[in-house]
C-alpha cells in the first residue's frame, strides 16, 4: 500500500495503551518518510507525565479533514465508535484496525487482532521484530508504557512469559522501569487523595449478588475544586481489592452529560464485559467500561443495577 498521508486516532478517554500504541506507529512511520497526524478526542490527563504526548492534536476525527489522508490506522479500538463521540464517525478512507480486545468487531478494511496479546503494544512490538524495525531507547520506552499501563504491571491474568521477555528486552535497550513506576505511581495530588476520600465514603455493598460499588457526581468534585475535564485514574481500581466480592463498578457524572461506569474484577477469571457489553460498552474481562445516558447519578445506578440483575453469572 502506498500510503503516504497518515492518521492514527487514540479511542475515546483513551488509556496508556491507547497513547502508547499511536506514538510508537508515529515514530517508526515518521521514522520511514510517512506524513503522520495523531488525533485524541480527549484530553490525555496523566498520560502527560509519562510520555511526551506533544505531536498529539486534540480533535474528534468527527471534525477533522481527511481529505489529504490515504490510511486511517485505529490501534486499541475496539469498536469503531469508540473512535468519537459521534458515535456514527466512519472513517472516509481506508482503515486498519490493530487490536488485541476480545469479542470485538472487525471495523476496519483490514484487521491485525490478537485477543492472547496483553496489550496491543505488544502487537505492534511483534510487527517490528518480524519486520526487522530497530527499536531504540525511545520507541522502548513507548512500548513498554503501554504493556505496563495494559497489565497494571503485570497483575492480570492474560499476562504471559513473553510478556516479561518483552519487557526485559525493551529494559535492555533503554526503557527505563524505575522512571516509569515513578512517572506512573508517584504523581498523585492532594485533590486526589480527596477524591479517593469520596469513593471510599461513598462506597456500598451488596452482599447476595457480591459485588461493590462507588460514585462521583460533578458536584462533589466541585467542592475539592476538580475541573470537570480532569482526566484522573480509574477510581473502580480503588476498591478492586475488596475482599468477599466478584467485581467492583464506579460511576462517574462527566462533564458532557454522559455517566462513565468503569467495571473491575476481584475473582480471578470474572468476566465483566457481560455486563459493560449490555451497556453500550466493552473492553477486558478483568476491566471494562461503559458511557450513559441519565439524568442523574441516581438514574445511572439504577441502570447498572438492573443490567447486572439481568445477566446471569455464578455467584
């Protein structure tokens, strides 16, 4: 294909991977002479910190003007509305798909998916060894981010022996593990400790479907004065280690209207995506996430409670 004009798009809040993914296509494409243009929808919050996120413009691909692009390329996106927030966007040239989520469709015109890989890093590092593309300090740097950021360093259960392999060649060409567990985990302001104090005040049980849940609306937030476009970590992450339950859910009121409710697991195994799939939603069986429509917090957890009741799973 002689694609000359080039534009990756992370997915929508888009995580580590996401990033990671776009930056590390950019680099070894810019590296071969393309013209590359890395859209996010959304502000990158934390992911700042970590990467050097500078060539990345922030825009819907909804509103952006394809008319000089010969490839659209979409790494870590599911599903092809999770492009925009139009959920309709269609990409109007020729589109690759590059992914590693399961029960996923395949959107693009041409599709690189592989549900045993942890993170689709770990695709992309794949695709530069078979081809023979150098990795030098930087790109192992990006790569490494997104494995890290994909696996929660390594605690999940899709994690395999190559990943750790991957891992340490990527160390020996100069990614740094220490700087990025510092960049990653050492970062926290006070505004967060105080959010972290919501969660856990707010936080409920129940006992006979086994699961726990938290909320955030904007109005809380506005009492630690927290921008309504702060893109801070996933609080679900928080009480995921909760004793006695199978999963764990928050709901967060964004600042568009919409509700996000993110979905961890505790039980080794628990799919989540039984529930976030019902919701308009996807991702992991060990963390998923979903957007609603609501009027108010209330509504919403109304919502995913009737969502969980309807689905079977073993309790």
């Amino acid at each position: 294909m002689g694609a000359d004009n080039i534009v990756l798009a992370a997915h929508v809040r888009p995580d580590l991977d996401s990033i990671s993914s776009c930056l590390a296509l950019e680099y070894v494409l810019n590296r071969n002479g393309k013209s590359v243009t890395v859209l996010s929808t959304d502000r990158l919050g934390y992911i700042q910190e970590i990467l050097d996120t500078s060539k990345i413009i922030l825009q819907d691909p909804d509103e952006f003007d394809f008319s000089n692009t010969d490839l659209y390329i979409g790494p870590d996106i599911a599903e092809e509305f999770r492009i925009s927030h139009n959920r309709n966007f269609k990409a109007p040239v020729t589109s690759i798909k590059i992914d590693h989520h399961p029960n996923s469709s395949y959107w693009g015109n041409m599709n690189y998916v592989d549900t045993e890989s942890a993170s689709t890093t770990v695709i992309i590092y794949n695709m530069l060894q078979n081809i023979g593309e150098p990795i030098d300090e930087k790109l192992a740097t990006i790569l490494l981010s997104g494995l890290l950021g994909d696996t929660g360093f390594f605690q999940y259960d899709n994690v395999r022996p190559q990943d750790l392999k991957m891992a340490t060649d990527l160390m020996e060409k100069g990614a740094n593990l220490f700087q990025l567990q510092w960049d990653m985990k050492f970062h926290d302001d006070f505004k967060l400790f105080k959010l972290k104090e919501m969660v856990y005040k707010n936080l409920k049980m129940d006992w006979g479907k086994k699961y726990a849940y938290s909320h955030i609306t904007l109005a809380e937030k506005a009492t630690i004065d927290i921008d309504p476009h702060y893109r801070h970590m996933t609080l679900a992450d928080l009480i995921k280690t909760l004793d006695g339950v199978h999963f764990v859910w928050t709901v967060i009121e964004l600042h568009n209207g919409k509700f996000k409710v993110s979905f961890r697991a505790h039980t080794p195994g628990f799919d989540t995506t039984i529930f976030s799939r019902d919701l308009g939603g996807g991702g992991h069986f060990a963390a998923s996430a979903a957007e609603l429509d609501a009027k108010t917090i209330g509504e919403a957890i109304e919502i995913i409670k009737n969502t969980i009741s309807s689905v079977p799973y073993q309790i």
